[in-house]
C-alpha cells in the first residue's frame, strides 16, 4: 500500500486553473480532502503534458502507448549501467521523498513504444510546470512494457462482469442482448475478430460480439446470450484518485492495493489513447480479466490487464472508457 508520508508530495490547496468538471467528477466520488487533491493535480497534469509537452503531430516525437499522473515510485538502490528510464531521469527531480530503497515524487510518467526508445533520445523536459508558483512535477519518459496475466487460451483468464447494451447503442457487428466482458489480448490465439468461439470454464463457447479494432483499449465482449438470475447492476466509479484504495478480484482472492496514477480524463473515451490505472498491486498469470473495484464504494473501477516492470505495477484497464466506448451498462 502507498506510504502514508507519500501524501506530502501533493500539493496543499486545488489547481488554481482547475475547470469545473473535476470538481463534479470528484464530487460525485465522496473523495476525501487529499484524494481530492491528488485527483485534481493528477487531472490538471494530465491536461498541461496532452497541450504542451505531448504533441502528437511533430516528427521524431515518440508513440505513446499510455499516459498517468499521480505517484511515481522509483527504485532508489539503482546506480551507474543498472538505472532503469525512470530512475536516470528522476535523479534531478524534487521535491523526492524516500522510504526504505523506494523514492516517490508526484507527477506524470509517458509510456512510449519500447522499440522508439531503444533508438531515440527521450524527450527533453525534465518537469512540468503549474500553479501561480510554477510548481515543478516531473515528466518521465519511459519504454513501456506490460506482462499479460493470460493463460495462452481464454478459457484459463478471468471474466469481468455481465454487461448489456445501452438503449442506443450502435452495433457495428451481430445484435446481442447480453454479455461477458474479458480482457481483448486474451483472444490472442483465436484471432481478434467478431465471432470467434471462445470456451468458457462452464464448458460452452460464446461467440466475440464486440471488440476494440484497435489494441488500445484491452476488452473485449463475449455474447452469453441473457443474463443469469440473480444479477444486479453494477455502477461504474465516477473518478479514481491517485492514492485512493481498490480491490482487485483475482483468482487467489481479493487483494487490497493502492492506486498509483490515472488516465481517466472525460473528455474523449475513443481508442486513440487508452485510459489506464497503475496499482501497487498485480496478480498472476490467469488473473487478466479480473474485476477491479474501488474499496470505499464497491463500484466497478477497471479490468486486470498485467503488469510492469522496474517496478513492478499493476496495469489496469478504465471500466469507464469500456463502458463509453462499447456503450453498455454493467452486471455482476
């Protein structure tokens, strides 16, 4: 779990240039007075990188895979040739706080396609810059590479939730009543196309009914055909807050974990960036799919995806932008 002491690095009072929505979102969160804090310097880095220091239209810039502000935690023991990215370039970051052989420093960290990093220089700012201060928060450029907790067939990876179709909802595949949602890259040897049978640890196969044509958001939908008895809705979490606390479902019971940082700006759920949530928890191989909930309320927070590493983080898919972008309501 985050430290308590790592609370000190969030800034004491709001972005004085903080638009309106997230203090709704937060609102309809019931986050405590530092979740609101960390939520709304999280939100506000995330929009100043997007404008200034993320431009995606310039040549040589790199392709980012996702982007997270919040805590970044750092292996404080690396030195010399073993340094990862993120420690080099953390070095000259402050304010630093350090607890055992880890440092945390509050900001956003760029995770890049690995191949571009491997040939290029990362980008050059060194930190970011808000407030009627000008506060420094780092911007750290990193090769992003996630282990998959998923079995080499779907039928050993977990299921989400049920979910349903939202009353406009636009079909661009079959027609289906009801559904299972399962992590897309689970499908890896059966082919990422509408129709394919995936089985089902209940020993039937469901047919793909909607899925993500691009690998940016990891969700797929199986068609179930009707909801069993007994299922309920399940809400979505409106806002996860850098710090705040979920449980993740995974196949050796439920793991209390922290998270780290966010990418959950309601402006656009589409499948050019992906909406992440980084933890101080993972699972295991099998666990991609699990359910990831937001401790205090019980609502849907995410899908288990995998892990990173140096350090190790838990990678979780945003269940808002699932719910955004396939246009349906949640079940359990």
């Amino acid at each position: 779990m985050l430290p308590e002491e790592a609370w000190s690095l969030v800034p004491d009072r709001p972005p004085p240039d903080m638009p309106p929505w997230i203090e709704r979102f937060a609102g309809a969160s019931k986050f405590s007075r530092r979740e609101f804090l960390s939520y709304a310097w999280a939100m506000r880095l995330i929009e100043i990188a997007n404008v200034i220091a993320l431009p995606g239209d310039r040549v040589g810039q790199p392709r980012y895979v996702d982007v997270s502000a919040g805590f970044i935690p750092i292996d404080a023991t690396e030195e010399g040739p073993r340094t990862s990215p993120r420690a080099a370039q953390a070095q000259i970051l402050k304010p630093r706080l350090r607890i055992g052989d880890i440092a945390y420093v509050f900001g956003v960290v760029a995770g890049v396609d690995r191949q571009w990093f491997a040939s290029n220089t990362p980008v050059d700012i060194p930190s970011l810059s808000a407030g009627p201060d000008a506060l420094p928060f780092p911007l750290i450029v990193e090769p992003r590479v996630v282990y998959l907790d998923s079995p080499p067939d779907p039928v050993g990876a977990k299921a989400s939730c049920f979910v349903t179709p939202q009353i406009n909802k636009r079909f661009f595949g079959p027609t289906w009543n009801a559904g299972i949602v399962i992590a897309r890259h689970s499908l890896q040897n059966l082919g990422f196309n509408l129709g394919a049978q995936v089985s089902m640890t209940n020993g039937q196969a469901y047919p793909v009914c909607d899925i993500d044509a691009s690998t940016n958001i990891d969700a797929a939908i199986v068609d179930c055909g009707t909801l069993p008895a007994g299922t309920t809705s399940l809400p979505i979490t409106p806002a996860l807050a850098p710090g705040s606390t979920v449980h993740l479902h995974l196949n050796a019971g439920v793991t209390n974990g922290s998270v780290l940082r966010v990418h959950d700006h309601p402006h656009y759920y589409g499948n050019l960036i992906a909406h992440r949530v980084f933890t101080d928890t993972h699972g295991q191989l099998h666990d991609s799919g699990s359910l990831v909930t937001d401790a205090t309320t019980g609502h849907a927070a995410g899908t288990y995806i995998g892990h990173t590493n140096i350090p190790q983080e838990g990678f979780v898919q945003s269940f808002r932008q699932i719910s955004k972008y396939f246009e349906v309501d949640l079940h359990i």
